[in-house]
C-alpha cells in the first residue's frame, strides 16, 4: 500500500496548533496597503483561524507529516 503524502500546498498556507485548530495567515496584506486605514491593517496582522468542515479538510491534509 502506498504511503499518504501531506498536501504541500496546505502545509505552506496552513499550521496546525497545539490543541489541533487550523491557523492561517489573513488576506490582503500584500500590496496596496497606502488606501487602507491602519486599524484594518493591525487587525490583519493577526493569524485568522479555520472553523467548520474546510477545518476538517485541512487537517487531513496536513495530518500524513505530523
């Protein structure tokens, strides 16, 4: 039988947490950063979290490595 491989694509984009919730980092942050306001931007900084079914998704694709 062939062995489950990780899904590369999740793991650069996705990290799992201690107690197993699914961490990733927030949208719009990369460019055009002049037109929005500082508190929008401070508040992207911080790492959004995954819930639901795409959280599930995500730790099986993640889970083969771990």
């Amino acid at each position: 039988m062939p062995k489950q491989k990780t899904h590369k694509g999740m793991k650069k984009r996705y990290k799992l947490t201690a107690s197993g919730k699914v961490k990733h980092r927030k949208a719009f942050r990369g460019h055009l950063l002049s037109g929005k306001s500082g508190n929008r931007k401070r508040h992207l900084r911080q790492d959004g979290m995954v819930s639901g079914t795409l959280a599930k998704v995500v730790q099986n694709g993640l889970r083969p490595s771990m």
